[in-house]
C-alpha cells in the first residue's frame, strides 16, 4: 500500500492495519513561545513542517491545567521545557470546596482552544491535531502539590471527590471546546497511575470515575484518544480495558510492559520505543536507529506508530530526530 496521507497513515495504525508506513511523531514543550497563543501554534507548527510528522501532539505550557485556579509558575531553564510551582491554589482541605467550573473558552484554557484554531488554519485537514488533556486525578495533584494531595486523598476523601467533579466536569467541556476549536482528538495524560503513588482500589476508586467522564465527553464527539500513561510501574491493563482509547502511550524502555508484552494484551495501538533522554536527548543516531528497529521487531509494524516514552528534551539533537525518521522511510 503506497501513497497514504497522514491522517490515512494513522487510522490504519489504529486499526491494526498495514499502513504504507510506520507513522512517526514527537512533541516537546516550547517555553517562552508557549504564552501567546500565535507563539505557540507557530511554534507546533514549524516542527512539525521541520520533520514532516504524521500527526500533532499540542503540548501547552506546563500548568496551564490549573493556572486559571491560581497556581504561579517559573521557569528556570530545565531540558524538558516545563515550569517550577511556586504558588499552588489548594493549601488545606476546604479549598477543594472553593474550585469553580471554569469558563474554558477564557483565561489560559481560551488562549490554547486559540492556539488550536491557529494551528488548524495552518496545517490543513489532513493532519491529526491532539489537544493534552490531564486527568482529573493529575489536575488535582497538581493543584495541592504530591504530599498535601495524598494526605486530602487517603484522610479527607470526600473533601477531594467534590474537587475532582469540579476538575472533571470542567475538562469535559475543556475537551470538547477543543474538538469543536480544531483538534481531531485528545492526548489524555496520567501522572497518577503508577503502583508506586497509588493502590489499583484507590485509582479505581478516585481516578477511574472522573477520567470516564471526561473520556466519555470527548468519545461522544467522535475523538480520537490517545491514553499517556507517565511513570514507572503502571496500571497498563487497568487503564487500558477501562477506557475508550485508540492508542496507548508510555515509557516502554524505562518500565513494563514492553511493546512486544503489550502487543499480547491489548489490541490498541501502541505507541514509543525510544527512550527520550538514554538514546533520544543523549545517546547517537545509531542508537536511535537500533530502538526503532528493535520496536519495530516488536510490534510487527502494525498497530504501532513510533514515538518516544513521554516529551522530548528541548535540546534534542536534530540528527537523533531525523534518524529515527529515517529509520521507518
């Protein structure tokens, strides 16, 4: 099969079909461009033109899930792009009761469905657009900081759950502004579904319900959804049989399962293989090359587009990038 379009490419990847190509596709945080709308759509887009990807992953500023709740952030330079809290909204337990539904289409949601317009109108209908979306769960951690939020979770349950109806009802609407603003579909981010932060009964009990409704919102609309599945030792089957994803992302060289596992277990496609900072940030093109074909061998080439585990270094070589492409063209 030769001469897919993007948007062709990946659909036959999500449907286990053989594409004429493996797709490929990275995503990274654009700090200083990432607070106006215009800088970053220009920015995701001359990326994107820079190394011809089979779809777009938005990545807006870090924080912007909870800036229009008041947290303040810095910047201070980090290789991955994201920003320091240095103010955070939620400091005892009754400030869950004191969320509010946002108004997405203003503040700092609005300026990111503008900046989805932007890179709609530049790049055409054919390009797959994913808007990041966090879980519910991963807002609200965010919000209170690691420690508070685990203590709010574990001792003052239903403090939390009226935060996280707020936080969940919020980005439903969140996600479907955005499909209507130009995405194809969401990238769904969890932070939270790792055995080392969380039992399976808590996640089932205080991240499922909240990641169906804003899942559910999105799927009601025809989204495509990417699950991302950050950190080490997840809850790959839980996540994955529980939600109405088309492709499943993670750090597959740095954690289980391996695609190879996960091709066993899901029929989802998957999507990575490279480890961002070993080999993509770090390591040489020969050994970018060698995580491709490895993930290839793996997976069989179907129901797999390649990627990295997560967000690429901000200061990734040009050669790693261009070599991973080359690698499946």
């Amino acid at each position: 099969m030769t001469g897919m379009t993007k948007r062709e490419r990946v659909l036959a990847a999500v449907h286990g079909q053989q594409p004429d190509r493996v797709p490929v596709a990275f995503w990274r945080h654009w700090p200083g461009d990432d607070q106006t709308a215009e800088g970053l759509a220009n920015a995701i887009v001359a990326w994107h033109t820079m190394y011809d990807f089979d779809l777009i992953k938005v990545t807006p500023t870090s924080g912007y899930a909870v800036e229009d709740w008041g947290a303040r952030f810095v910047y201070k330079g980090n290789r991955e792009g994201t920003r320091e809290y240095v103010e955070r909204p939620v400091k005892s337990t009754r400030d869950w009761e004191k969320l509010w539904p946002l108004d997405v289409r203003r503040g700092i949601l609005g300026r990111e469905l503008e900046a989805l317009r932007l890179i709609r109108s530049k790049v055409g209908p054919d390009v797959f657009i994913l808007e990041t979306v966090f879980s519910p769960l991963s807002i609200a951690r965010n919000l209170a900081g690691e420690d508070l939020w685990l203590g709010h979770l574990r001792e003052h349950p239903q403090q939390l759950r009226q935060g996280l109806a707020i936080i969940a009802d919020t980005y439903a609407r969140f996600s479907q502004e955005a499909l209507r603003s130009g995405a194809d579909g969401i990238f769904f981010a969890t932070q939270c579904a790792s055995y080392d932060i969380l039992s399976e009964n808590e996640y089932e009990e205080f991240g499922i319900p909240y990641d169906r409704h804003v899942l559910g919102a999105a799927a009601d609309m025809g989204s495509l959804i990417l699950l991302h599945i950050h950190g080490l030792n997840i809850m790959f089957d839980l996540l994955v049989h529980s939600y109405p994803v088309h492709i499943v992302n993670w750090h597959d060289r740095r954690t289980l399962p391996s695609l190879a596992d996960a091709r066993v277990r899901t029929r989802v496609a998957l999507m990575g293989g490279i480890n961002e900072w070993q080999t993509l940030a770090d390591g040489t093109p020969d050994q970018v090359v060698s995580e491709v074909r490895d993930a290839l061998a793996q997976t069989g080439g179907r129901g797999y587009l390649v990627g990295a585990g997560c967000v690429v270094a901000i200061d990734t070589p040009e050669e790693n990038l261009r070599a991973a492409i080359a690698a499946i063209r």
